[in-house]
C-alpha cells in the first residue's frame, strides 16, 4: 500500500479546494454593508405602515395579510419598539433565505456543496435590488424565501446556467 503525499492528494482532488474562500469573503462584505445600513437607515413609509399594524394586531389589514403585522407584534413585544426590533425579522427572514440556498446547493452539487452554496450567496446579495431592499422591514422577504422553501427544490436549469 503506498501512501500519497498531501500535495498530491490535494492535485488530484482527494483534499477539498478552498474555492469557496472568495465568495465567503465578498458575501461577508455585503452582509457588513447590510448590516451597517440596517441600523444607520431611517424606516421608510412601508415599514412605518407595517410597524403601526404591529402596535395594533388585527384579523386582517387593508391591502395585507396579517402574518407580518402578528410577528412584527411578537418581536417587538419582546424587544420593545426600536429599530432593532423593526429590522430583526428581516435577518430571520436572510437566515431561512440562506438555509434554502444551501438545501439546493447540496441538491445542485452534491461533490462540493460549499462553493456552490457561496457562489448562489454572493450572486443573490450582490443584486442591487437585494442590496438596497434587504435592509428594510417589509413582507417581501417573507414572501420569496417561504415560497422557495416550500417548493423544496432549485430550478435545475435556471440555476446551472449561473
């Protein structure tokens, strides 16, 4: 039996590549700008709009459903009425968003579940819509990552096409 050098292992393949390294860092930058501007911005009307539903939990609301107002009530009664409070449903909202990237990423890439994960990551906060939304309390973000969770897989040939 003979025993293969770490660098050769690493050559052929046997040791995983830090290919993802890269993106992990650039998605650590955009979630810092993120996280800056989540508690530098002033809320905007929608999330004014929102957080008066929150003091104010009813069966329904105008032109919503009342599932945001109800959590909006449910954090903020427990953290108080602050910009914290405000904004931590929308960080929830991010962590769910990201455990669906990588349920697909396992599915799409099953021998490097890793760099796929990072790379749909770094696609997905460096949009600029997602980067200048994301920030802000509304119900989208509910709505997208709910709705792709429960379809339970990626569109196979959208994503390969990244």
């Amino acid at each position: 039996m003979t025993s293969i050098a770490p660098s050769e292992a690493r050559q052929a393949g046997g040791l995983r590549s830090r290919t993802w390294l890269p993106f992990a860092l650039m998605a650590g930058f955009f979630i810092a700008i993120k996280l800056v501007m989540s508690f530098i911005m002033n809320p905007i009307g929608d999330e004014a709009y929102y957080w008066l539903w929150g003091q104010h939990p009813a069966l329904s609301y105008f032109d919503h459903p009342p599932l945001h107002a109800w959590l909006l009530w449910l954090v903020d009664f427990i953290f108080g009425w602050n910009l914290f409070s405000l904004r931590l449903l929308t960080w929830i909202t991010f962590l769910g968003t990201l455990a669906v990237f990588w349920n697909w990423s396992k599915r799409l890439s099953p021998q490097s579940p890793a760099d796929c994960f990072w790379r749909m990551v770094c696609i997905y906060l460096a949009s600029p819509l997602t980067l200048l939304e994301h920030p802000q309390s509304t119900n989208q973000p509910r709505r997208y990552s709910v709705h792709d969770g429960a379809r339970g897989r990626p569109d196979r040939q959208r994503l390969q096409r990244l």
